[in-house]
C-alpha cells in the first residue's frame, strides 16, 4: 500500500488548491481575451458630483449613501477587477492572498521581528477587486469599543459615541432578522468546532462573561458574528451590484494617481491610469479618498 488516507487527503488538498489557482488565472485572463478589442473607453474629462476612490469596505458604502439623492452622480474608482460569484465561498478569501486579487505587498526585510519568516518579511493582504479587503477578510464582525470612541470625544465637550457613532453603526448593519436598510449583512456562525466550545467553557470557568455579541456590544467570551448571508461571504459591494444603483458608475481597472487640488486645499478631482492611458475626473461636490490603508498608487 503505497498511499495512506492521510496522504490521499492531503493529494487531493494540493489538486484543489492547484485548481483555485487555475481559476483565478482564468478569472484573470478572461475579462482580457473576451473583451479583447471591446474595452470601455473613458472620455478625457468628465464632470461627477462626487468621486469615490476605491470599492472597497468602505468605499462602496459612501457610494452608496451618497447616491440616495437620485440627482447626485457618483464616480466610483477601482483600481481592481470584478470578482466571481464562487469568490464569495468564505473559505476561499485566504487563498486570494498573493493573487492578482491581492495587492501583494510584504514588508521590509525585519530585523527583530518576523524572524521566522522567508527574508525576515510578512506579508501584508489588501484586497484588489471589487469588495476590498472585504473579500479576502475573516468575516468576524464586531463594533468599535464605545470607550474607544469615547477617548477620541475627550476633548470635544458635547460629543459621545451613543450621540455620533452609534446610529451611524446602526444606519449601516443589516441583521439578518430586522432592519432593512443597511449594507452589512451580520449573521451567526452556522456551525462551530469543539473547540470553541472548550474555549468558551475555560472562560466561563474563569469568571469572564459569556456573550452573543449582539448590537449591544457586552464585553466577554462568544462566538462571534460574521459578515455572510446564507453561509454566503458578504461585503457592502455586494449589496451595491445588487441593487443596481443607475447614479453610480463604477468602474473597474482604473488606478488613482494623484488626487487634484485648488491651491493645495480644496480637491476637485482625480488623475487615473487606465490600460496604459492617463484620465481626469471632476467633482464638483468632493472627492472620497476609501482606498484602504496604504492608498496605492504606481
Ligand atoms: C487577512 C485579513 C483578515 C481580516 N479580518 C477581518 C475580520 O474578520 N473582521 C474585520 O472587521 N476586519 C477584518 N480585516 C480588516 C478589514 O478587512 C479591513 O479593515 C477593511 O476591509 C478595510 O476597508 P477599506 O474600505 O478601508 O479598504 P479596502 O476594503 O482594502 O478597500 C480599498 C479599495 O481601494 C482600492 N484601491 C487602492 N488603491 C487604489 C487606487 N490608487 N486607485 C483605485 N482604487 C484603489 C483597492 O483595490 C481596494 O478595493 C481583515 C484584514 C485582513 C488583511
């Protein structure tokens, strides 16, 4: 007997991967072949009322709420391609790290830390699609500490997070059992490992609190809750595709250069690449820099 169970798992884990691989190749490759000669082009200059840089997390939330006032058009910059339906697989998220879905970035060779790593050097994921980092997350929702907002308040008399941040939190969850109108989509696990529930029970144990992580925000132990509708992966994108908003144009493969100013104060547009081409956009009403923590640009 040449192959145990074990080697004939582990045989079969490579080939899947190596299939994932082959299909985000493909994903790749296809939007280029299919469209080869068809590809939009942007005319040289075009006024919006306001400019989105980024469809990430954020990004295609403000869209969105922007776009409301159904006179208000929005242009939405990505400098990633769309993704595929399958990508919403949670599971696949971490194998879109070091893929053209992923900015790829690593840090600097380190010299007392990431000792253990290849060149000394951690890598450092960002989403480069349509969802952001959103796409290739954990999933795990919980909000921000009040405290924590309440530090920031400290010295600004008058300002609290249950006054300023709370409703924003509310305007934008979507628990799966009310609210109708937000774009993030909260659910529970749908299914968990013993050892979570060890864990949970040492904690219990050891006097901490045992919570479910609702909208009320109890410190202690739980399981958390995730971003995902139907054991679906669900980032705020998602809900922007699906409701079609017809004030928003979104537009995929553009990469934001520099972002334009009246005497270095008051931004009224963007310069970007596209297929080897430099554009320019105008905003009268402003521009929304949400291009994620390190504002890419080449
Ligand atoms: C591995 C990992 C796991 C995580 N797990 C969790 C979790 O479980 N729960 C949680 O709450 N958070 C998690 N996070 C953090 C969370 O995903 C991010 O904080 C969040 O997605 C950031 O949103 P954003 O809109 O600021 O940026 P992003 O979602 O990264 O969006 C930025 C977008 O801007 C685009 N862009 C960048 N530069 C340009 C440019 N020059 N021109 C045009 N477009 C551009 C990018 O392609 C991208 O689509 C995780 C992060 C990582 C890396």
């Amino acid at each position: 007997m040449f192959f145990n169970n074990q080697s004939i798992l582990l045989l079969l884990y490579t080939f899947c991967i190596f299939l994932f691989g082959c299909f985000i190749r493909y994903l790749e490759y296809s939007d280029f072949f299919l469209c080869y000669n068809c590809q939009e082009v942007d005319s040289p200059e075009t006024l919006f009322d306001y400019i989105v840089v980024g469809c990430g997390s954020a990004g295609s939330i403000v869209a969105r709420r922007l776009a409301e006032n159904k006179k208000i058009r929005v242009l939405l910059l990505e400098a990633g391609n769309h993704g595929n339906s399958l990508l919403d697989i949670p599971s696949f998220g971490l194998l879109l790290q070091q893929t053209p879905f992923d900015w790829q970035y690593t840090s600097v060779p380190q010299k007392r830390s990431c000792l253990s790593l290849h060149n000394n050097a951690s890598i450092w994921p960002m989403g480069k699609m349509v969802g952001g980092t959103g796409m290739l997350n954990n999933m795990i929702y919980v909000r921000g500490h009040p405290e924590d907002f309440n530090n920031w308040f400290k010295e600004k008399e008058g300002y609290s997070f249950k006054e300023y941040v709370l409703p924003y939190f509310k305007k934008v969850e979507k628990w799966t059992h009310e609210s109708d109108y937000g774009s993030v989509y909260i659910s529970n696990l749908s299914f968990s490992t013993k050892l979570s529930s060890y864990v949970l029970k040492a904690a219990k144990e050891l006097n901490f609190d045992i919570t479910q992580h609702t909208e009320n925000c109890e410190e202690g132990f739980g399981l958390p809750k995730i971003n995902s509708i139907n054991g679906q992966r669900w980032t705020p994108a998602n809900m922007l595709l699906k409701k079609g908003t017809p004030n928003i144009i979104l537009r995929t493969k553009r990469i934001v250069e520099k972002i334009l100013f009246h005497n270095n104060f008051e931004a009224y547009g963007v310069k970007y690449s596209y297929l080897g081409d430099t554009y320019i956009a105008r905003a009268s009403k402003g521009v929304i820099l949400s291009a994620g923590k390190y504002f890419a640009t080449f």
